[in-house]
C-alpha cells in the first residue's frame, strides 16, 4: 500500500512538472513583455528586460510559440522545418532590448486565441563555459483578437 501511494505521488508530480513545460514568467530580474499594439497573426514586439544590477544574460534567436487550449499550453504545430542560427545575444546588467518577432514561415499565421512565446536564457557570469551555466526558459503572452 505504501508502495502504490508512492508511485501516486511520483505520477501526480511528473504530470505537473511537465505540464508547466518547465517555463517561468521571470528569473533572476529577467523577464520578457510583449509591446502593447504590437500583436498581429504573424508577428510581435518582444522586450527582454534584464532589471539585475550584476548579471549578464545570454539567448539565441530560437523561440517557441504555445497556445493555450483548456488551460493547456501545447506547442503550436510548425508549418516548416526550421534552421536556427547559432547566434548569441547578451542582454547587459540593467538594460532592455527589443525584437521583432516573426514566425510566419515557421507556424503561420496565428487563429484568435490565447499564446505565449518562449525563449532560453542563461546566465552569462564569464567564470565558466555557457554550456554548464544555469538556463530558463522564460515566456510572456499574448493574445491574437
């Protein structure tokens, strides 16, 4: 008994872990909003803000979009295959920076509905390989009228 109420448990853990896709709305002073007015059905205005006094931030041009469907978030389905390029962005202490995002090549154009675009950081300190430095992905929605 004690044994199935453990696996219970594991399995109820795993199912929340997981449907969070492991994304946060802000880490460590950083956080992403998208630029009111700036929403269409194929693109946005993102700002990354960086409020930390002392990191450095590192991300690539790579994003994902989600929609959400029954409280929900599922990966909207690509319409094509994508090559990112392997480009690193550093987003300096106490700053911001804007990007115009456009996905349609890669999902096309976006049905009305509730969405969050999803982007990698990482730590970005110089004391050691980016590779094995800590990482989130951070996410900001959106909505498409």
């Amino acid at each position: 008994m004690k044994k199935l109420l453990i696996i219970v448990i594991c399995m109820i853990a795993m199912v929340m872990l997981t449907s969070c896709n492991g994304t946060v709305e802000s880490w460590n002073g950083l956080h992403m909003q998208v630029t009111p007015g700036s929403v269409t059905p194929t693109g946005l205005r993102l700002t990354m803000v960086n409020d930390n006094a002392e990191m450095n931030f590192g991300y690539g041009s790579m994003f994902r979009i989600e929609h959400q469907v029954a409280g929900i978030w599922r990966e909207v389905p690509r319409i094509n295959d994508v090559f990112w390029t392997l480009v690193l962005y550093n987003l300096n202490p106490n700053s911001a920076f804007d990007d115009v995002i456009s996905w349609e090549h890669i999902y096309g154009e976006l049905q009305p509905g509730r969405y969050r675009i999803v982007r990698n950081f990482k730590e970005n300190d110089g004391r050691q390989p980016l590779r094995y430095s800590p990482s989130a992905y951070l996410f900001a929605i959106f909505n498409i009228e």
